[in-house]
C-alpha cells in the first residue's frame, strides 16, 4: 500500500533506520551486506540472484519478528 505524497494512512512519519541491504556482483558470484543496529554487520554469498534474496529475506523475516512491539 502506497500513501498519499505527504504522509502515511494510518501511521505517524517517523524516520528510523532499521536495515541497511547491499547487493554486490563480484567475480566469485553476488554478495548481500546487511548491516542493522540489532544484529550488527553480516555478508551472504550465493552465486543465484534468487538464493541470495531467499538468504537476506530470511534473516530479515528473523530479525523483525524479534523487534520489540511499539
């Protein structure tokens, strides 16, 4: 669901880095840099595109249903 330009239906805007995700090619295959202040800097390598978002979508899915409810 997208808001309207200038807010979110519903929710306050407040901005709140949680996850930081890079995606980078390199010779060996692809590589995924996740980085958050909960569980701090982590790498995956995978050589298929699909592994590799399966890999950073499952430790994100982990990570925010740990997140304490606000």
């Amino acid at each position: 669901m997208f808001a309207p330009e200038g807010g979110c239906v519903g929710y306050s805007l407040v901005d709140e880095l949680i996850v930081n995700v890079e995606f980078i090619r390199t010779t060996a295959g692809l590589v995924a840099r996740v980085a958050s202040e909960a569980n701090g800097r982590r790498e995956y390598r995978a050589v298929s595109p699909s592994a590799l978002i399966d890999m950073v979508i499952d430790d994100l899915r982990e990570e925010v249903e740990s997140l304490p409810p606000r």
